[in-house]
C-alpha cells in the first residue's frame, strides 16, 4: 500500500484524512505465477495498482492463438477498462506472469469514493487517463513504427520485461513472430 501512496502523493495532493478513507477500500491480493487476474468472458470489477510482479494481457483468437496487447508492472494501474467501464464480459485475459501482489479497489467502492471525495474523481482520471495514453502509444507505434523500433521503444521502457517475459510474449506484443524477434536482437546486439 505504500508503494501505491507514494505513486499517488507524485500525482495529487491527497491529504492524510482522505487518504485514509480512501486507502481503506482497497484491499490487497495476491496471485501465484502462472494464475489468472481475468479471463475472457469475465467482467472487470476492479481498478488495481501493482505493487510488485508482472501480468500480460492478452486476446486469443478463435483457433486459440494468443495476441499479447500489454503488460502491467509494479508501480502501474492495470484495468481492462472497455469490461470495467461498460460493466461487460472482457475479451481479454490477464495472466499473473511472476507472483504478483495487487491492490484492488471494487467498481461500486470507487463509485462512492468519486461521490465522497473530489480528490478520488481526480486519481480517476489520472489513472484512466495513462491507461489510455498507453493503448494509445501502442496503436500509433503499429502505424508509424518498424517493428525493430517497437522492440528497441520496449527496451527502453521496460528493460526489465526483457528478463521477465518469455520471448513469445515480446514477439506476439510487438507484432512479430519468435524467429523475427530473435533475428531482431541479433542485429541489435
């Protein structure tokens, strides 16, 4: 909770009063490696920052290929906001990749919490705003990127996942097979 504080004291101006009040409508959860946050046909009840560990998201299409579309670290929010805002099933996954600790605050939680306090409308915001800064980087590197770039822009934000993500992930994330990504390093390297 103190990582999620200190993320949140960069953002706003929160006082202690309110911060208390707010902070005690989350609650923290853990994930083994190799678990599921969300599943496909599942709704998204939660708004959550990761405290530590690592979680893909991904869609699978209907021979069962995975498309990686993200990933969320420790010190991020994470929300598949399209099931969470509509309140309908997800078409995405959310898979714990490392064991992941995660606070979590419920939908209707934070409903009351936009009533009760200004500031929270405010922390809404933000978060749903880098969400979709994002997803929103990420389209317009598919547009305007080669996929060496999309790597190498990775790399430099994340060098992390590169230890931590199997390859298969990288490539699917990145819009390239295994075999073109690891030709892709090569150059790099």
């Amino acid at each position: 909770m103190q990582r999620l504080h200190q993320f949140l004291q960069k953002q706003v101006d929160i006082s202690n009063e309110d911060w208390l009040l707010f902070s005690s409508r989350f609650e923290e959860k853990i994930y083994p490696a190799k678990s599921f946050y969300l599943k496909a046909g599942e709704t998204e009840n939660y708004l959550t920052f990761v405290d530590r560990g690592l979680v893909r998201f991904y869609v699978e299409d209907m021979e069962g290929n995975e498309t990686t579309v993200g990933f969320s670290f420790e010190g991020w929010f994470l929300n598949v906001f399209s099931s969470f805002y509509t309140r309908k099933p997800s078409m995405y996954y959310g898979e714990i990749l490392i064991e992941t600790s995660l606070w979590r605050i419920h939908y209707d939680d934070l409903q009351e919490m936009y009533n009760r306090l200004k500031i929270v409308e405010r922390i809404g915001r933000l978060a749903t705003e880098q969400l979709v800064l994002l997803k929103s980087e990420r389209e317009l590197s598919f547009l305007t990127k080669s996929a060496e770039e999309r790597y190498l822009d990775l790399f430099n934000k994340a060098p992390h996942l590169l230890q931590q993500v199997p390859l298969k992930y990288l490539a699917s994330y990145i819009g390239v097979t295994p075999q073109a990504l690891s030709r892709i390093r090569k150059r790099i390297s």
